[in-house]
C-alpha cells in the first residue's frame, strides 16, 4: 500500500506539471503571431491534455485523487516569461527556450515509470511510451528553433 501511496504522490506531481505544461504552451501560443511555431505549440498543448486526462485515470484507477490545478511558482515563472519576452525582440527564441526546458524535465519524470513497466497499467505504460517519442521530438525540433 505504501507504494501504491508513493506512485500516487509521483503521478500527481507529474499531473501538476503536466497542467503547467497546457498553460504554458497556450501562453506560448498567444505570445507568437501565426506561423509554423505557433501550430507547434498549440499541438504541444492538445498533447499535454491528452497525457493530462490519462494521468488523471491512472491515478484514479490507484484509487487516488488527481491534483486540479498546476503550481504557484509555474504560474510566477510563466508570468515572468510573458513579461521578459513582450520586451524582447526575438521572444520566439525565448519562448522556445523555456519550452525545452520543461520538455526535458518531462522526459526525465517519464524515465522512472519508463523504466519500471509494472507500476502502471500497460494503456497508462502505452500512452507514456508514446507521450514520451512526442517530447523527444519536440526537444529536437525545439533546438532546431533556437540555433544561432
């Protein structure tokens, strides 16, 4: 039961920054005018729902209660963002930027339950397999946008 417990607590935290993620790529979005990084960033966000309302299954499922709600400082730090890039010039760049960052954070929550199959239901396991292809390719793609 302990770890039943434990597996909830770090599936919440991964459903609390996996809710900052939707907002920070619809924030991301309403920053950019039209083009190629605004359609990436709005599909970044339909994924993150769609890991959002597996998380909340899941945990669930464990007979846990799913957090509503990202985090305070996420919502301080996306405030920040906000700020910092209507300033800059090249807020695409700097957008990009942050967005890599959390994309990278979410691959390595991934890694543990990656890593041990059994903790979660093998749909759950199979929508985090895939969620995962997805964040690696927009940690690539995402790169690509910040080259000098």
């Amino acid at each position: 039961m302990a770890i039943q417990q434990k597996l909830i607590k770090y599936l919440n935290e991964i459903l609390k920054h996996t809710h900052d993620g939707i907002k920070g790529y619809k924030d991301a979005a309403r920053n950019i005018e039209e083009g190629s990084l605004k359609d990436f960033f709005i599909e970044r966000a339909k994924e993150k729902i769609v890991l959002r309302d597996a998380l909340n299954e899941e945990i669930y499922r464990l007979e846990g209660k799913p957090l509503e709600e990202g985090s305070f400082l996420n919502l301080f730090q996306r405030s920040w963002k906000n700020f910092k890039t209507s300033l800059d010039h090249d807020n695409q760049k700097e957008i990009a930027k942050y967005c890599l960052e959390a994309e990278k954070k979410a691959t390595r929550e991934f890694d543990i339950l990656l890593r041990n199959p059994e903790l979660v239901s093998e749909t759950f396991y199979s929508l985090l397999e895939q969620q995962n292809e997805k964040n690696l390719a927009a940690i690539k793609a995402l790169l690509e946008r910040i080259k000098p």
